[in-house]
C-alpha cells in the first residue's frame, strides 16, 4: 500500500456535523490531523475542529480551507431519518447533488486543491434485493434510493477535477451507540416492540462507525484505492435475525411483531 501523509494536514468534511461527520472528525483529530466541518449550523458538541458555515449551494469563505488540504470527504445530504413525503423526496435527492456540486466549483476556483475527494454514497443503489449479495459490479435497483444514488454518484464524476483520485464509499446502515439509527431501535427493543416486521426477511448490511471512520481514512491515505467500493461488513443478516440478536444482548425476550402499515404510522413519531 503506498500512502500520502495525514499527519499535520488538513481534511475538509463537507456536511461533517452529523453521527458520522463528528465520528470521523475525532479519528483524525487523534492522527494528528487539522479538520474543517461545513454544515450550515454549528456542531452541538465540542471537539477537536474548526467549523466554518455553509449552505451547500454557494461557495463562498469557506472554500479557503480547501486550498492546500490533504483531503475533502463529502457527507453532505438531508437526513433520510424522516418520512418519505414528495417535499422530503426532493430535498434528499437536491441537497446531495447541489453540495457536491458546488464542492466541484469550489475546488476548480483554487490553486492547490486536495490530492483525492472521498465521496460518500448509498449501498441502497442496489435496492432491495430481498436475499441477493451485492458486489460493486451488481446492477443498480429501482425506487428512491437508486434513484437518488445514482444521481448523487453522477454528478460526482461531473464535479470532481480530473487530476484528484476519486473514491466513493456506497454505505450501509452505520451503527454506533452514540447516534444514527441504532439508539432508536434499541429503545424500541427495550420496550418490547423489536420483533418481525412483515415478512421479517428484510436484508440489513451494515457497519460499525469506528470501521467506517477506519475505511474513511484509508481512502484517504491509500493511493491505490480509487472508485467505488461497498462499505459494509461481510456477512448480512435478516431484519428478523437482526432484531433478535440484540434483544438477546440488552435481554428483552419479548418482540412483538408489527405490520408494515404500523411501522408507517410509527414513524411520525419517531
């Protein structure tokens, strides 16, 4: 593996506020890294970073912590931890085409841009296989995800400068206990309701954050790795066998089952 030096440099994550923004921003902190989150509001939290305002759209000030960086890693995109209304549909798809985007200018309009762009993107470009395992080369799905995948994925190959390696990441669902979606379906374990949902043969494919933050950075540092890759663990489950395993660890032996139309109206509340 030949690598490019991290240590004292700076590394630029676009819609870096977030579980996996935040994650990432302390294991690189700890390799001795400066870091730059742009997100239109301030961390919550402190950490070990600097913060410097955004709104995706436009490029203004803060493209200067751009110029000289080691490396950029977009993460921008509204959450889609919300129901699936047409209004939401679009914000999904237009917030992550039009940050990558103005990322793309902004990197054209300075002298020494980063060596290498880590993109974030969607394992979901698959769909929803119901008992299929997906490699890179697997054909795109239908519906939303792949909708919005796809295009994501696109207009990264549009913005991106020619001379920069380009990496994308086509995540998983990322758990962790400190955030995402896991604290919630932990709290719906606990309170008896982590059982089947419909048919129960769901698949889920995921990664643990401290591998992703892990995987993050070796895109960063490994000049071999350029182009797409799955990030995800090895082995998928079902959502059935899922749930039951972690009713097991917090040792609740009740799931009770859910339709899919009460996961629907669940989810308002959620």
């Amino acid at each position: 593996m030949t690598s490019v030096p991290i240590s004292a440099g700076r590394v630029v994550i676009a819609g870096g506020t977030g579980f996996i923004g935040t994650n990432l921003a302390r294991h690189l902190a700890d390799l001795g890294c400066e870091v730059v989150l742009l997100s239109r509001n301030a961390p919550k939290q402190e950490g070990p970073w600097k913060h410097a305002q955004w709104d995706g759209r436009t490029v203004g000030e803060w493209a200067k912590h751009l110029e000289g960086a080691v490396a950029v890693v977009n993460l921008a995109g509204r959450t889609v931890d919300c129901i699936k209304t047409p209004d939401h549909c679009d914000e999904i798809l237009r917030s992550r085409v039009e940050a990558t985007l103005t990322i793309g200018k902004a990197l054209r309009d300075i002298a020494k841009p980063p060596p290498v762009w880590v993109q974030m993107a969607t394992a979901h470009i698959y769909g929803d296989p119901p008992e299929a395992v997906c490699d890179e080369d697997s054909p795109f799905g239908f519906g939303l995800a792949p909708i919005v995948g796809k295009a994501w994925e696109a207009t990264f190959a549009e913005s991106v400068p020619s001379k920069m390696r380009q990496v994308i990441l086509r995540t998983s669902f990322v758990l962790g206990a400190n955030g995402g979606a896991f604290p919630k379906m932990r709290m719906l374990a606990r309170c008896g309701l982590g059982g089947r949902v419909g048919h129960g043969r769901q698949g889920i494919s995921w990664i643990h954050i401290d591998d992703m933050s892990r995987l993050i950075t070796r895109a960063i540092i490994d000049d071999a790795m350029k182009g797409a890759y799955i990030a995800t663990a090895p082995n998928p489950v079902s959502y059935d066998e899922f749930m039951r395993t972690l009713r097991r660890a917090i040792r609740m032996p009740i799931g009770l089952p859910a339709a899919e139309w009460m996961v629907r109206f669940g989810a308002h509340y959620l």
